[in-house]
C-alpha cells in the first residue's frame, strides 16, 4: 500500500495511547496502512517501543489533547491537541484521512473547523453500515453528528448515505427510506413531514417511510433520519443485541461461547468507524471504547474511503 | 369480577371484528373482564354467535369506523365512528376504560377531546413496560403519542411515567432517566438538554442521562423520551430481537421453536397494550396487528388501571 499515510488520533478514545498505538501497529502489520499517529511523542514513542514497532509508524506530536468530555465547540480553542493537529494533517493532504476515537461531538466540530464542508453541504453525517438480515449492509445516517438538522439537512443526508452506498458498498441505485412512525405518508413528527416532500424531489430511489422494526431487514438501502434519533437508534441495537443473546444463554438454549459470534455480527469491534460525511476530507470517528482490532479497522476503512475519494469511484475495501 | 365493563373498540386494528370479538370473548373467559363491544352490531352479532358467545359480551351499536390510515384529527369528525362512541362512554362512566387497536394518532385524538385531559396535563403520553434484564419492568414514556413535545411536556411525562411504576408496577420511588445521546450533562439535542434542567427541579429521584444501550439493562425504572423517539425504539427492539433470534437460528445454535419463547419476552402479544397517560380516563392503545389473545390482555391491563385509578393505589394486574 503506497499514498499518505491515515493520521490516528493516538490521544483519543477511553482507552487513551495504550489502545491506540496497539491499533496503529496492527493496521500496519495486519492490514498494510501506512499511519501518522498524532499526539505526546514521548507517550507514543515509549508504547511503540514495547511492541517492537518503532520505526513501523509514524509519529506526529501534539503536546495537547481534548478530553472525552469535550463535546464539541471547546475543541476548537485547542489548536494544539492531537485532534486539531490531525485536522491540519488531513486538510494538508500530509494524511489521507483521519480516525478518532475521541469524542463525536469534539471530532465532529473540529474536522468541520479545519477539514471544513464540501461545497454546498449544509452539515455533516455520521454514516454507518449496518449487517442488515438480507445478507448486504444498511446505511443509517446520520448516526449522531447533527443532534438537530433541519428538513434542507436530512434532505441532504439523504444524497450523502445514497452516494455512500454507491461508491462504498457498490450498490448502483440504492433505496433511500425516511426512518419515521407509521409507515403511512404524512406519518412523523415536523422534521420528517417536512424532509419527505424535499428527498421526494431529489434524483434518488425513494422507499417512502420506514418504521424502527424495519431497520435491520434490509428494506432499505440507507436510512435517513436525524443525528440525535439515529445515535440512539444504533446503540438501541447494541443493546438488544446483548439483550436478546442473554434470554437466550440464560434460557439454556446455546453455548455463550456461540453466541458470542452473533454479538460480534453487530458488534463496534466489527464495523470498525463510523463515516463522517460531506467534508473536503475522509474522517472516520471510531466508537469511544474501541479495542485497537476496532481502530486498526477504521484505519482500514479511512484508507478505503479516501482511495474511493481519489478514484471517484467504488473504494476496494 | 365486578364493576363497569372495559369497552373494546371492535371496528380498530388491521383484523377489525374478526380479531377484536374473539379478543372480547377471551376477555371474559379466561380473564373475568366484563366487555362492552362498540361497533356495527349486526357484524358483532354475527361473530358472537359463531363463538357461541352471544350475551356473554354487550355490544354498544357505532354504525361507522375510523379507518386505520387516519393519523389523527380527521377521526374528530366521524362522531357516530366505534372509536367516539367509546371514547363517550368511558367520559360518561358506562365504560370503565377504552381498549382500541386503532391508529394510535386517531385514538390519542379522540381520547383527548371526549375523555379529556387530566388536571393540568399540557399533552398525553403512550407508556409501555417494557421486561428488562433485571426481572422487572422499564417504562417508556411517550412511546407515540405526542411527536413533537415541548420540553416541559417531557417533564411532564417524567412524572406521569413515574405515576405509573409506583401504581402498576409497584415501584416506590422509581429511577427516572432521560434517553439521550451521550451520559454526560449537557449531551443531547435541544429538547433533551432544556428537559433535563425541567426534570432535575421535579420532586423525583433523577438517574440523568441514558442512552440506546441501557433501554432494556433495568438501568432506570422509568425512560422519558419524546413519541418520535419512543416509537422508533420501541419498534426498534421488536425488531432487533426478530434479527438476532434469526441470526442464532442460521447459526444452528438453537431450534427456532425454542427461540420463539425469547421472542415472546418482548413480542406485543405479551405486554398488550399501551396506557394513554394523562387523561381524565383509562386509555389502552393495542398494536394494530393484535391478535384476539392480545386483545384480551389489554382489555386486563385496562380493567387493572382503572381499578387502580378507583383505589388511587397500586393495581392488582
């Protein structure tokens, strides 16, 4: 694998440096991505030592870093932090994309900051890519970048999950639902009333309305709705998940041990980053508690992303 | 069992008659709750016969319906519509509660201009209680019925909800949190961060913020969200716990007709019916696809409630 390296955010994520230079080292070795990690470099230097690896990833240094309290706008006065030196990296092309798992809100504001919009993008989406039950994956966006879009913005959320669909998951005319209650037009609260009418008139292949219990099925493509629904949505299915699999070990119905591979279907660890679309850049926001199997993923993904950038076309990943 | 009848909306629900008179007569039979049918009698009268049931079930003649696709105001008009003549005689205390299948948004209409609000209640609540993983009960509230809450309607849902733990559940001083994104204070959208400072100052044992993961861990005993919110989750868990029971079936891990005792844990079959919280009278909303069994169980949990409005104290359902 040649090209700029994916600039990792070494200071982000609960699990601070010890899970992300670990992260850094398996994506070189296991998944051939060249990585910038940015933050302390003494931290860094020390934790890449242990693991025989120095030398193997690069290092950024940023004496600062955003806490994962931080969720949003503070970000932004630390020019510092191993997030905005990260920002710069990608906006200067030094990096070809970058992945956090710092907190959305902070990552979110800062690479809209320093990375900045597409042009004619309103706000950024976190977009996702759910197994769905049809054997393909279901794009859910916004996954929890803006708490609250107007109908203009779920409207382009709408265009930004079905070129996603496209040129990620190579899906030529993706089906485009409206996540609402009540699968009958007119159904919803303001915000989706109002969207319907605007992705009705856009160039895309409407699938009306979809309800919570079609999410997973595979009805759909990708599914719209608004960054504050769609985060509670998605860790809602985290949590029936381990809800559902628990009756059932606790039933006696099947080996915990096997069941732990049908967690892993909807598992963080598997999906590896959330896409933070309709920026001049590729940012992937890695889950808070990723394991560095999880962050070696999102680099993996961040690398796809920024390759299909480039090509205009569906990436390899 | 005693007291004034439960009146069955028999004309609501995607089955009509078919499912609500055979719900009806199970009502009676296996669970001692008097029923008043209202709806077309000659097509009541009919099905009660085939039942072998005429005279165990009154009828109340409506000789028009509110038909499913009416999402709300349009069913205040159809005064002589099953629905609105039910709705009159909970008012007029001939029916000790509603139990109806029927567009929710058409019930909650009707509900609120016959029945009337409760004192000092800005908009009503759909709760559900929803089995968590601690063996008890966690109660969503507005599961759908207001879309679009003020912030001080969702306060308010934060303490009808706790009404409700305390007399049906028999919680004595429940947890009540607010689902959100993101734990931490001042995470959230808009209406979320400004209902929070609302519910903090109400005299409840607050457990803050919770999130899409926790909906069904017995995190809290009561879970405030707005009815978007709600019904998308909702709707989100029943088929989520579909989606994963299927992946343990393809797995081979268990034989499906074991699966299905898990899924019945969360299956609306079980918990039969939403109460219509905040009005002058007992209110049960039915999924629309209920099946008679289903039907009488919700005819109990209104039986219950109201029973329990009548003591001012816990229901004995």
């Amino acid at each position: 694998m040649t090209g700029a390296p994916v600039v990792l955010d070494a200071m982000g994520g609960d699990r601070g440096p010890d899970a992300t230079v670990a992260g850094a080292v398996l994506a070189v070795r296991d998944h051939g991505v060249p990585v910038l990690l940015a933050g302390r470099a003494d931290e860094i230097a020390d934790r890449l030592r242990r693991h025989g690896a120095t030398g193997e990833v690069g290092v950024l240094h940023a004496e600062d870093a955003v806490p994962m309290t931080e969720r949003g706008p503070g970000a932004l006065g630390r020019e510092r932090s191993s997030l905005a030196v990260g920002c710069r990296a990608v906006r200067d092309r030094d990096g070809a994309g970058l992945v956090s798992a710092g907190s959305t809100g902070a990552v979110v504001s800062c690479a809209v900051r320093t990375v900045g919009r597409a042009e004619g993008v309103l706000r950024p989406a976190l977009v996702i890519a759910l197994p769905n039950l049809a054997g393909g994956a279901t794009v859910l966006v916004d996954a929890g970048a803006t708490a609250d879009p107007t109908p203009e913005m779920l409207a382009q959320f709408a265009t930004l999950g079905a070129g996603y669909a496209r040129r990620v998951l190579g899906v030529a005319d993706p089906r485009v639902g409206l996540l609402t209650i009540g699968a009958e037009p007119g159904k919803g609260n303001r915000l989706v009333r109002r969207a319907a009418e605007l992705v009705a008139a856009l160039p895309l292949r409407s699938a009306g309305n979809v309800e919570g219990h079609d999410v997973l099925t595979g009805a759909v493509d990708v599914l719209v709705t608004d960054g504050f629904t769609g985060n509670v949505v998605l860790k809602n299915i985290e949590g029936t998940v381990r809800a559902t699999l628990e009756l059932v070990a606790r039933q006696g119905l099947a080996a915990p041990a096997d069941l732990r591979r049908v967690a892993a279907f909807y598992d963080p660890e598997t999906h590896g980053g959330a896409a933070l679309l309709g920026l001049a850049g590729t940012v992937v926001v890695a889950h808070g508690s990723s394991s560095p199997r999880a962050l070696a993923r999102a680099c993996a993904v961040a690398r796809d992303l920024a390759a299909g950038d480039r090509a205009g076309g569906r990436a390899d990943g």
